[in-house]
C-alpha cells in the first residue's frame, strides 16, 4: 500500500514523533511511505533522519502564514505528484488542507486529532472543520477526552471518531552515571528528592501555574533536606519562566531550566517523579513514557490526563485541580505523596505495534486490502 502521511513541521515534538513511529513501522510491514511537511526542515533534524532512514520519502513545502490561501493547491499538485492510495494527515491545519486538496478525488483521507485544543484563536478552524468533515473518511483521536473535547467545540457526531492512543514502547532509562551528571549539571547532586517535567515552554504546559504554588511545596520538604524541581525543554514562554525561577526565594527547593535535550525522555530516570501541569493536551507522549520508567506521576485534570492516570496499573498517579487549588497544598501533598512512593513496574498503555495494528486496520479497510 502506497500511504503519504501530512503533518504541519517535523519538529521532534509529540504528533511528529507518532508521526516517525507509524510511517517507520509501515514501511518495515512492506508498505511504501511517503511524508509532506507544510513548513520548512526543522533545525533538529533528528526525526527526519530516522523516516529517511526507514525508507520514507520526505518533502516539504515551506509555507508561511502569507501562504495560506494557495496552500490547498500547492498541497493538492503535491498529493498528486506523490499518487497515494491513502493520505493520513495529523493536526488542525494538515487535517483541512488535506480535506481541500484532495476533495473529488476519490482517494480515501485519515484525520487524526491530537490535542484538545482550547485556544480562542482556533474557533475559525474549528467552523471550517465542522464544513469540511464530510471530505475525510474517518477520524480519529488521540484519547477519548480528546475526542469529547473536539466532538463538543465542532459538533460534529463523537461517532464519527475512533480512538488510537498514542502508541509508547519501554524507554531505555539512561544509565546512573549520566543521571548524576545531570543531577550535577542541574546543581542538584545534594537534592534528596527531584521532580521533573519535560515539555515546550509555552502556555499550554503550565508550568507558570506549577511555580505559582511553590511555597506549599517548600513547607513539606522536611527539615534538613533539599529537593529539586527540573523542567527539560524549551519554548516561547522560557524567559518568563526564568524570571519567575528568580524571583523564588527557598532555600530548600533548587530550581532549573535545562533547555531543550534531545534525550529527555532517558533523561526521566533521574526523576523521583513526574508533574505534569498542562492547562489542556491530548494524550502527551511524556507521560506515557514516565509509566513505562514506573515513575510516580501527579497531573493536572486537563482532558486526557485523568483518563491515562486512572490506567496506570500498578503505579502512582494523582490529579490535581489546579483551580480548586490556588495555594498548592493538594498539589505540595500529592508530590510529597509521589516521591515517597518509589518506582512501580514499568507500564505501557498501548505499544507502538499495537497504535500501528489499529491504523493498518482502519487503512485497510478504507482501501478494501
């Protein structure tokens, strides 16, 4: 089967990286893949390295903002060019164009939604989603919250959607050496206990609302020790988060902002437990890659978070209503309650074979094979 896959950059973020671990599995299934990026090559490149290396094609169409009114024919002469037996576009913007382009074409169209998206500025695309869904095949979605959530904001049938959880294999934990090296490089080799996050830097993830409720955490920590609070990425909102990093005065937290690394989620097992913050998401690779290392997990309740927690067999998951907690007292005991717990067995939801089993499936059955 002939598959091209659309998405809107290849940044090694979540959707990309899903992206990398679907075409990369077709092809070692003998399909033949083919990826068309909206914008530019990113300037980490990793995972283009990795589709190339699998045998994918990979082009992109570098458009800016100032091309979205001729992208739909740009997208369409590409498709065209490519002759896929089925398209399988991912996010907002990938999902309409696709819908435009390859409208009367015949050719069957894979939508997937991946993120509860509750950004005002998306109402217009979610209008024009509403208009053109009867040009896509099937839909599907990356949670069951997610699918609820975009369901509900364009109105279109929850049962026109499929579920596929995103699919998460056991990560290779980084070896304790470059674990204290990073400890080290964080300035927490003293710390007793470390909390981590990995994630971009921008509003979504919230991580201004995790350094608003400090000062609960700070009375918890017990006397005589000192614990760490880590965030590995990078993103639009770091110099603020710098600045509010600053501005905390405790003398038993340590606070760092590491930047981007290209193995954060090895990195994870320098972790005694994973926050998560975010304000809404989809169905975040991170976390599931912190069940997988047995890592305690406290979230907030945005969307999918309370569903992937409450299947964390075996493992430490809390979620925190950040509203209902403006002084960070469930959250400071939630925390406490995590690194005290310890490592469970390694958990995974749903395997990269499976994620691809059920695509292959829904491919399959669009094309008749």
């Amino acid at each position: 089967m002939k598959i091209v896959s659309l998405i809107t950059d290849l940044d090694p973020a979540g959707a990309e990286r899903v992206l990398t671990d679907i075409v990369c599995n077709l092809i070692a299934r003998g399909h033949t893949c083919d990826v068309l990026s909206l914008k530019a090559p990113p300037q980490d490149d990793c995972l283009v390295d990795a589709l190339q290396t699998a045998g994918a094609r990979v082009a992109f169409l570098n458009a800016t903002k100032l091309d979205f009114f001729v992208l739909p024919f740009l997208v369409r002469y590409a498709l065209q060019r490519l002759e896929p037996e089925i398209v399988h576009s991912h996010m907002m913007h990938s999902n309409l164009l696709s819908r435009f382009a390859l409208a009367g074409s015949g050719i069957p169209l894979v939508n997937t939604i991946h993120i509860a998206d509750h950004r005002p500025s998306q109402r217009f695309y979610f209008m024009l989603d509403r208009m053109t869904v009867r040009h896509a095949s099937v839909l599907t979605g990356v949670s069951k919250a997610a699918v609820r959530y975009h369901s509900a904001v364009t109105r279109i049938p929850r049962k026109r959607f499929r579920v596929v959880y995103n699919g998460c294999d056991l990560v290779e934990p980084a070896p304790p050496e470059e674990c204290r090296e990073f400890r080290k490089w964080c300035m927490m080799e003293d710390c007793t206990k470390v909390i981590g996050s990995v994630g971009r830097l921008d509003r979504q993830k919230g991580y201004d609302l995790l350094f608003d409720r400090m000062g609960a955490l700070s009375a918890r920590v017990p006397e005589g020790e000192r614990w760490g609070v880590v965030i590995i990425g990078d993103g639009p909102e770091r110099d603020d988060l710098e600045r509010r990093v600053r501005a905390l005065n405790y003398p038993n937290l340590v606070f760092a902002l590491p930047g981007y690394r290209s193995n954060a989620r090895s990195l994870m097992a320098a972790f005694d437990a994973l926050v998560m913050p975010s304000r809404y998401e989809g169905a975040p690779l991170t976390l599931n890659e912190a069940m997988t290392l047995g890592l305690p997990v406290v979230t907030s309740t945005a969307d999918s978070l309370s569903e992937l927690c409450e299947q964390y067999e075996g493992g430490f998951a809390q979620c925190i209503d950040f509203n209902t907690d403006p002084d960070g007292i469930r959250l400071a005991k939630a925390l406490s309650e995590a690194v005290a717990a310890g490592r469970s067995k390694p958990f995974v939801l749903c395997s990269v074979s499976s994620m691809v089993d059920q695509y292959e499936q829904i491919y399959n059955e669009l094309t008749g094979n």
